[in-house]
C-alpha cells in the first residue's frame, strides 16, 4: 500500500484506468514507468497537455503502486522527460508487456 497522502491519486488513477479501459484500446500505447510515486506525478503534471493517459502501473510491470503515463508519442514524450531529468522506462504490451527502454531502480512505496 502506498503511504497514505498518495492514496487520493491513486484512486483518481483507477477511475481513469476503467474508463479508458471502456473507450480507448490501451494495448496500443507505450507505457513510461517511473522510479517512484512522487516522480510519476512530476511527469503527469508536466505532460498534462500532451494528450497522455495516466494510469496506475499494470502489475505486469511492477507489482508494487506506481503510475504509468501512457502516450502513442513515444519520441516526444521522452524529449520532454529527459529535458526535465525524469529517469523512466518504456514498456509496451503486445500478448505481454514488455521493456523496450530504460533501466530505472523502482523504490517499493509499502508502508
């Protein structure tokens, strides 16, 4: 579980996960995967008008909390993070997800 002030963005992250799970085909995006909570919401705010999807990390990816920001504009997405100094992964899914980017050190967020 995640220490508890991150507890409301999580659950601002599942109701998104449902909805775009009901209108969006997320297999079709990359998944960027950051080191920890606070650092996925530092990219969320950052991207905001990038039209990015953000979600709870899948746990195929990391079994742990975390958020996955989703995008089908992998190069610009990347320009930004690293101009920002943002350390992240890129998974994307086919029949299972996959790493095809990135070597972050993930921070487990149990209490």
């Amino acid at each position: 579980m995640a220490e508890l002030k991150y507890v409301p963005a999580g659950i601002r992250l599942h109701i998104k996960e449902i909805f775009y799970k009901i209108t969006d085909d997320l297999d079709e995006y990359f998944y960027f995967h950051f080191e920890d909570i606070p650092t996925g919401l530092k990219a969320e705010k950052l991207l905001k008008s990038e039209n990015i999807k953000s979600i709870p990390v899948p746990d195929e990816i990391f079994k742990d909390c975390g958020i996955a920001i989703l995008s089908k504009e992998k190069d610009k997405i990347k320009k930004i993070l690293n101009k920002n100094k943002i350390n992240y992964e890129i998974w994307i899914k086919e029949k299972e997800f996959k790493k095809i980017e990135g070597n972050i050190k993930v921070k487990s967020c149990q209490l």
